[in-house]
C-alpha cells in the first residue's frame, strides 16, 4: 500500500461502560478527563476478527489446567502454539518461521506484537497506531447502579436488624432481600463520547518484507482494518458494552511522506436541540495540503449527529449501511 491514512474514530456510551478503570469507573486521567485506552479500542476489533475466523494471537483464551480442576488463561506460548497448530514452540527454532506466523495473524500485521518466548525475543511496531481516546462531551457523569443477585452469598453475613416497627414497610423488604442475596454494582457512564486518534504507516513492514516474512502492509489488510473500526465497538454488545456504539470515522488518505498532526485534538463536541454535533475543524489544514491528501471519507450517524463544517472533496458515509449521505 503506497499510501498513509490518518483518521479519528469515534465511539458513543450510553448508560454503559467503555474502559473502566480497576475501581469499576469510567478511567480518567488526573485531571479528572474521561478517556479510553488503546486497548479498548483494539479489544471489540480483534474479537470481531477472531469471529470471523481470522487468526488472532493476542487476545484472552482459556483451557482447563492440567489437574483438570480450573479454567486459566493460555500463556502466550500457548496460545501460539494453538492458533498456529505448533506442538511445542521450544522446537521450533527458525525465526524466520516464526515471523512468518506472527505476520500471519491479523492482529499483529495490524497492531505489531512483543513476542519473547522460547529464546526469541521479537518486537514488531504496528503498521496502525491508535491513540487514547478522550471523552469531548463536558456533560459526562457516572452512574452507579446497585443490583440484586438472585443467589445468597454463603459466606456472607445477616443484615443486623434494629428497630423493626420503625422501618416502613418498603425498608422491610429490602432488609429480608439483602439477607437472602448478594448486592452487586453496576457502574456506568450516563453519556460519553470518545474520539480516538490513529495513523497506518505502511512503511513500516519494509523492512520485514525484504527479509521474506511478510509482503507487507496492504490494501487488503487496510480493508479489513477500516471495516472493523467502523462496526466492531457496535457489534461487541456484552453487558458493560450493550450502550457502545461506533458514532463516526474519518479517513483522511495521503501520499506516503506526508505527516499530519493528530486530527482527534481539531474535533469539538456539544449538543443542541437533542441533536449532536461534532465540530471537525482540520478542514482548513487538508485543503491546504492540496494534492497530497487523496481522499477523505466521513462515516457518521446522520440520524442522532450533524458534522460541521462540511469539508470540501470529503464524501459523507451513513456508518451503518455505508450508503453515501
């Protein structure tokens, strides 16, 4: 691919739960800023690859432990011995061999991979860089939501009861409720909006394609990328994520040595009139480039989003039927 492409991404959460950090709130930064790492980003596109029977390495699997006892995690070892029918990885001493396999892997001819197992010691910078996707709506809070097991925790202990008369007969429930279950907690954001930034740098793979590992990053492999990134975060519906959808994208092609700045800090979000609206303001700064970008296509969701201003020679996608708006 003789190309380069810089994009944004933008993701939608409602009432859900995009990248919680490890206290079970949407992650922030210091400063309090809501945002979305890379990984959860990549996390929806590598499922959606690996259900549609791609190979992909790095990403959680599970196997019962020798003892037969517990269901644990493959070690990485594992699961490359699984994906690429290998019987053990210590025997397999070619490393052009491995290469060979790793670039094979959708997820590392995309995103790179650090692979240190059985003496090989490899690290592959990704063809596709994405950066961490901050929230644009200033409006976000998080919302938490108690929830009520249907099972009783066996080691748990009875809620002390005092003053019986005294509770109303709703308190009473409760009360009788919290002794025969557990409580849980849903954590969630009411509405949020992340814009993630990446860039794809097929020049990056040169110098593998000249040592016969790989024939580099392509158009296919391009093709594959922007149809997950326009659809895996809407099609990766499990309970923390059933509110997340892929809002809108932006694909800005240029000729190979030509360097954009990052697109995701030009794009404003308000909302009015129940109407959202996204501010793209890198319009000036392509036209300007002339003919060295070569293309721009906006995937957007007409019904809930108007983008503004209208960018010239961009065309305008409907992100869930790619029709031309």
């Amino acid at each position: 691919m003789d190309k380069r492409v810089y994009g944004v991404a933008g993701i939608v959460s409602i009432m859900s739960n995009w990248n919680a950090d490890f206290s079970g709130y949407p992650k922030t930064t210091t400063a309090g800023d809501t945002f979305g790492s890379d990984k959860a980003f990549k996390f929806p596109i590598k499922k959606m690859w690996e259900n549609q029977g791609e190979k992909v390495i790095y990403i959680k699997s599970y196997k019962i432990d020798d003892e037969g006892e517990n269901i644990v995690p493959r070690t990485l070892k594992e699961r490359y011995e699984k994906v690429f029918n290998v019987e053990d990885l210590k025997k397999q001493k070619n490393a052009k061999e491995i290469l060979t396999n790793l670039f094979s892997a959708i997820d590392v001819k995309n995103f790179g991979a650090t692979f240190a197992e059985s003496g090989s010691n490899i690290s592959i910078t990704g063809a596709v860089q994405i950066g961490q996707g901050f929230n644009k709506y200033a409006d976000t809070q998080p919302q938490e939501q108690s929830i009520l097991s249907p099972f009783r925790d066996p080691k748990g202990k009875p809620v002390k009861e005092t003053d019986e008369e005294a509770r109303t007969k709703d308190e009473q429930d409760k009360t009788t409720e919290a002794k025969n279950s557990t409580l849980g907690t849903k954590i969630v954001s009411d509405e949020a909006h992340y814009v993630y930034p990446f860039v794809i740098n097929p020049q990056a793979y040169d110098e593998y394609a000249e040592m016969g590992v790989t024939d580099g990053y392509t158009e296919e492999d391009y093709a594959k990328f922007k149809e997950a990134a326009l659809s895996a975060a809407t099609s990766f519906a499990t309970n923390a994520k059933i509110g997340c959808e892929n809002e809108f994208s932006v694909f800005v092609e240029t000729k190979s040595d030509v360097y954009l700045p990052n697109l995701s800090e030009y794009i404003t979000f308000t909302k009015k009139d129940n109407i959202n609206e996204i501010t793209l303001g890198f319009g000036s700064l392509l036209k300007e480039m002339g003919e060295d970008v070569l293309s721009v296509e906006i995937y957007y969701n007409p019904y809930t989003t108007e983008l503004n201003p209208k960018i010239e020679g961009a065309k305008y996608y409907n992100i869930f039927t790619r029709k031309e708006v």
